[in-house]
C-alpha cells in the first residue's frame, strides 16, 4: 500500500491526508454536484412535454423536486 499523499502526525503516529488532498475532495464534489444539477434542468426542460400531458392525466412527475435537491445540494457544497 502506498504512501503517496499522507504524512505522519507528530503527536499520534498515525498517517493523514496533506492539506492538498483534503481541498481537492470538496472541490470534486461542488463540481460533480454543478454537473448533476445542470443535468437535471436539461432533464426537466426535455421531459416538460411529457410532464405536461401527464399533468392532463393527473399524474405528477416529480422532476422540480430533483431540480429543487440537487440545487440546494450544489449551494451547499459551494458554502453559498
């Protein structure tokens, strides 16, 4: 197993991340957060015809609910 990317703790003895690995994994999550969220506006606005007629039927589908998590997930992790 290697050793790339952690140092020792002084005090404990144990190995932890660098400081550059523990910005990185936040920074791959806002981004990937950005991605699914823009995925799912495409998604609504592609799906709205189908959205549309089933409303005519009575059904709901819950795509402003996905649109709707995936922004606050995204403002989250951005520290908006």
């Amino acid at each position: 197993m290697s050793r790339a990317g952690l140092r020792e703790d002084l005090y404990t003895g144990t190995a932890r991340a660098s400081t550059e690995d523990t910005v990185m994994i936040p920074r791959l999550t806002k981004y990937v957060l950005f991605a699914a969220y823009q995925l799912s506006v495409a998604m609504g606005i592609a799906l709205l015809p189908i959205a549309l007629a089933a409303r005519r039927m009575g059904v709901t589908l819950p795509i402003r609910r996905l649109v709707e998590t995936t922004g606050t997930a995204y403002e989250r992790a951005a520290g908006r």
